[in-house]
C-alpha cells in the first residue's frame, strides 16, 4: 500500500473502551467491599468507584447495558437496601448520583427504564415513607426515614418527571412484554400511585422547615403531572391542596417556586432526547383537568370570590408583587393558563386583566425577563383558540401590543423632553 494512504488502513480495537472499563471498576468495588480497610475508607473507594460508573452509564445505552450486565447497578441498589442502618451516608451519596443520573440530558431509553424499574422504585418509596412499590410491601404504609427520606423523596420527583416524557416506564418496570396485559399494567399504575400517594402523606405529616417544604411541592406538582390518575388523586386530596398550593407564606421564593410549579404541571416544559430532538410531553392535562387545578388553587388561597375569579384575582394580584420572583412565578402561570382558549377566555373575563395587559405606561415592570414574560401572555391569548371568540377591538389592541415587542417604550416629545 502506497504510504500516504496508509492512514486509512482499519485496525482492530478490540472490545468498546466502556466494556473494559466497568468490569475494572465493579471488582476494584468488590475487592473493597471485601477488604479489611477501615469503614470510611472503604465508603469512599465505593463511592468513586459508583459515581464513575454513573458517568460512563449516562454517555449511551450501550454503556449503561454495560453496567447493568456486570452487576453495577445492582450493586447500588444492595447498598440501597442494606446499608441504611450501618452506614446511611453511603446510601445518600448514592441516592445523590441516582439523581444526577436521573437529571443528565439528554435521556437514554435503557438508563430512564432502570431508573423506574420495580427493583429502583420498591427501595425509593420504602425511604419516603411509601411503605415500598405498592404491590405488596405496601400494603401497611410506614412513616418516612429521618435521614433519607427527603433526599429519596427528591429522586422520586425526578422519577416522576421522566414518566412525564414516557408513559411506559412505571408500568413495565423488568416485566417481559407478553406479560404487560393491560389489566396488569393498570393494577401495577394504581399500586404504585398509592406507594406514592402514601409517600407525600408521610412526608407532609412531618415538615420541619422552608427547605423540605421546597422538597414536598417539588415531589407532589412532579407526581400530579405524571398521569392524569395521579393528577386526580392530588386534587381529591385536601391536605395534599394544601400543602402544594398554598400561597399563604412570607418567601417570595416559596411562593415563585409554587406559581412555576402549577405553571408547568398544565403546560409541561419541552426537553431534548438522546438525539437532540425536542421531545413533548405525553401527559399535556386536558382542559378539564387544567382548569380544575387553577381553580384549586383559587380554592385553597380562598379571598370569598367566584372560583374561577378567584383564581385569577389571586396571580394578578401576585403579578403585581414588588418581589420579582414572585411576579415571574405569576407570569408563568397566566401563560400556562392563556394558551388554553377556555383559560384565555376566564382571564379576559376577570375585571382588570385586559388592562393589565394593555396599559404598558404605567406598568411595574421593569426587568427584561418580567417584560419579556408579560409579553408571552399576550402571544399566548392571540395562537390560542379564544381569539376567534374575542371582540375585534381586544384582538387589534393585543396584536398591536405583539408587534410592538416586549421592550416597547413610547416615545417623549422632542418638545417636551427639552423644556
């Protein structure tokens, strides 16, 4: 062969780097597990050796196939279940790569269905208090670890945020396919909807502090929004209304963190898959359901007024906040609401949120995301399928204010700006 061209010649690998790599890493794991080095050194090693396995697992799923055939991910779910008792800061560093393997984009089909597998969700919902994946170790409940019930319960949110792209994960869990009747996929769905349901009581029952109360309304709107079954038990469910919608707090924070949460459980946010593809949610919650959620929220915030007006009142009157994270949270959700036509038509039906809307002059607004956010209301109204039902001198006023764009400013008198 000629020598210039002697860089194309193929040569042989040999097996995928990652096939090498895992193998190494799971016996260096077991040789630790195994040794006579103290506790905390053997933790550390177990720990490394995990968190780049999680690593490798989340570049494909061949490399997760990997980990799984050699028995790394099993190893972590043992650690799961037996060492709660000896050593429970193991188990929460590894519920902590759980959800960074839960949260890495974008999101492989073998990875998303190990982490929603029966072996994964049992242990998770046994430490949030779920008293196990509700098939049978459910069936008494139980109260929620002190130490690794909330971390669990975070991870469950995440969980539940990725049945929100692939209605298939909590019901195959490592079943074969001929054996996925459907009777059998919805008897396994509801039991695991009460090992859930069951896990947010325990936890609510024992909230200590703003941060777990950030953790509970992240599980819940993540559960609510997973399946219209469970988006159905939430709203039956005064206490967890309550504990979700409840705008009745001091920290602009809590109350952004709640508006976005409701916001994104009727108009669930796009992402990515494994291909760079933007990926829709399966579970967009009918109108029905959407409004029943906005009206909860004027319900469990009740001012004495109509249910639908009452909802409304209460994000206006949030919109107008002098705390900005407070009015972003309100906007999120006045959008959510907007590109519905039955919800763009409750709002413009409420006194005040046209002009809300039209009377940029003497707006409160003053930051490029908060104008930016008001603007997407307006675009919202005018793509959804109210426009058509509107006067034509509201969709003229709105247009208007759409081609005029977010930052719009009128203009000063040359005379007047020199007096």
């Amino acid at each position: 062969m000629h020598p210039s061209h002697s860089w194309h010649s193929p040569k042989k690998l040999g097996k995928p780097i990652s096939d090498r790599i895992i193998p190494s890493i799971v016996q260096t794991w077991k040789q630790q597990q195994n040794s006579s080095k103290t506790s905390s050194q053997s933790s550390t090693i177990c720990i490394r050796c995990a968190s780049t396995i999680i690593d490798i697992a989340c570049l494909g799923d061949a490399m997760m196939e990997c980990a799984v055939q050699n028995n790394a991910m099993s190893m972590m779910v043992y650690i799961l279940e037996k060492e709660v008792e000896s050593d429970p800061l193991m188990v929460m560093s590894i519920l902590d790569l759980l959800e960074k393997m839960a949260n890495t984009l974008p999101m492989h089909g073998k990875r998303s269905k190990w982490l929603c597998s029966d072996s994964v969700l049992d242990v998770l919902l046994s430490m949030a208090g779920g008293g196990g994946n509700g098939y049978e170790s459910a069936a008494a409940g139980g109260t929620h670890d002190p130490i690794l019930g909330g971390p669990a319960l975070r991870l469950l949110s995440c969980l539940c945020r990725l049945a929100q792209r692939d209605e298939s994960l909590f019901f195959g869990g490592n079943h074969r396919e001929e054996e996925l009747k459907t009777e059998t996929i919805h008897q396994q769905h509801r039991q695991l909807l009460v090992g859930f349901h069951r896990a947010l009581h325990s936890f609510d029952s024992n909230l200590s502090g703003e941060l777990e109360r950030l953790a509970f309304i992240d599980a819940v709107s993540s559960f609510a929004a997973s399946s219209p079954d469970a988006m159905a038990i939430v709203l039956d469910d005064p206490t967890l209304c309550e504990g979700w919608l409840s705008l009745s707090v001091a920290q602009p924070k809590l109350k952004s963190v709640i508006l976005h949460s409701v916001a994104n459980a009727i108009d669930p946010p796009k992402e990515m898959d494994a291909n760079g593809d933007t990926v829709l949610p399966w579970n967009v919650p009918s109108n029905q359901i959407a409004m029943r959620l906005f009206d909860a929220l004027g319900r469990v915030n009740d001012t004495g007024g109509d249910i639908h007006d009452d909802a409304t009142k209460l994000v206006l009157a949030n919109a107008t906040s002098p705390m900005v994270e407070t009015r972003l949270g309100s906007y999120a959700l006045l959008k959510a609401i907007a590109k519905r036509g039955v919800g763009a038509q409750v709002l413009l039906s409420h006194a005040g949120f046209f002009e809300f809307l039209t009377h940029r002059e003497i707006s409160l607004e003053t930051t490029k995301e908060g104008k930016e956010a008001k603007h997407d209301i307006v675009v919202a109204i005018l793509e959804s399928d109210a426009k058509g039902l509107l006067a034509d001198d509201i969709v003229k006023k709105l247009e208007h204010i759409e081609r005029q764009g977010p930052h719009y400013v009128k203009a000063v008198p040359w005379e007047l700006a020199t007096e």
